[in-house]
C-alpha cells in the first residue's frame, strides 16, 4: 500500500508535468522557464529540481507519460465488445484532441524538437511504434469480427490510420480556420473508405 509521502510525491510530479504541458504548448520549449512551469503548478523551483534535474527532464518525462497513455488507451480499445465503434470513438477524440488549443499545440511542438533533439526523437519514434502497434491489434480484432475488410494488412492500416491521424495536427497547425471536431464525420468516411473491401 502506498504512503502518504508517495501519494503526494506522485500528485506533485504529475503537477509540474501538467504545467509543463501547458507552458509548452503555450510558450514553445525553448521559451519556457522552469520558473514559468512552477508558477503554472504553484510550487517553488526547489520542487522542481527535487523531481527532474533539469527542464531537459521534465520535456523527455512529458514526452513519456504522453506516449505511455496513448499506447493503454488504444491498446485497451482492441479488447471493446465492438473494435468497430472503438476505432470510430478513437477518431473522434483524435478529433476532440487537436480542437483543443493546449492538446494541439503540445503535439506540434514536440514533433518540431524531434528535428533538433535525438532524445525526443527517440522517444517519439517509439510512441508511435507502440501507437501504430496498438491500432493493429485494433484492426485485427475488426478482421476477426468481420468488421474490418480490406487487402491492406493489419500493419499497413495502422501505418495510413496514424497518418491520417498526424495530418489532422498537422492542417490545425497549418490553417487555424481548419475546425477539427466538425471533421469527424469526415474522417470516419476517409477511414471507412481506407479499410473497406476493395474489390
């Protein structure tokens, strides 16, 4: 059973990350101060430093934990009743996901540090392994239940779902008009079309 002191080491750690998150997204890594990221978890940079070395840290255990989720929770969809509408709930909160300002900018800016930071690159070359992982399982379940009928192997599908997926983040960053949650009927027909039976 874990202590008191644990808890509150694990409420505190996953506070400055949550702030780190949003000083981020809001500020970009570079401009961002582990004072901003303090005062956004409102605690003392003596706290910080007890949990992450450096802001360096705190980036690579951002770009970790974000990771580590998107891999449980997808892969927790290939055990659903219907991997059909799990694949279309993922979808929409793709969707849900890059309409939110915070959500949105975080996820481009960690793809732009990937250019210039082999550890984040790493990182991020392993969270999408482990993503694109877990939608085959996904789709391969939609294969066993007849739901999924298409020539493209469970590998392939993935690979073109997660692109369809990084091409939502990138139009928001590309055009700020760009309203990804009334996409969503849209890209469930552009998927619907990718993994139908095509002969």
């Amino acid at each position: 059973m874990r202590t008191v002191d644990e808890e509150q080491r694990a409420a505190r750690r996953t506070a400055l990350l949550d702030a780190a998150e949003v000083c981020f997204a809001e500020r970009g890594y570079d401009a961002t101060r582990t004072a901003d990221i303090c005062a956004a978890a409102g605690m003392s940079a003596g706290n910080l430093f007890h949990y992450f070395p450096s802001k360096h840290d705190v980036l690579l255990a951002v770009v970790d934990r974000d990771a580590e989720r998107t891999a449980t929770e997808v892969g927790e969809l290939a055990h659903a009743d219907d991997p059909w509408d799990a694949l279309l709930a993922l979808l929409d909160e793709v969707c849900r996901l890059a309409s939110d300002p915070a959500a949105a900018g975080l996820a481009l800016e960690l793809s732009a540090l990937a250019h210039r930071d082999e550890d984040v690159q790493h990182r991020l070359q392993a969270g999408d392994r482990a993503f694109r992982d877990a939608l085959a399982e996904l789709l391969a379940a939609g294969v066993r239940t007849g739901q999924v009928a298409t020539r493209l192997s469970v590998e392939e599908g993935a690979t073109w779902l997660a692109a369809l997926v990084d091409g939502v983040f990138a139009r928001v960053a590309a055009d700020p008009g760009f309203d990804a949650l009334a996409q969503r009927s849209t890209l469930r027909r552009v998927a619907t079309a990718l993994l139908a039976d095509e002969s």
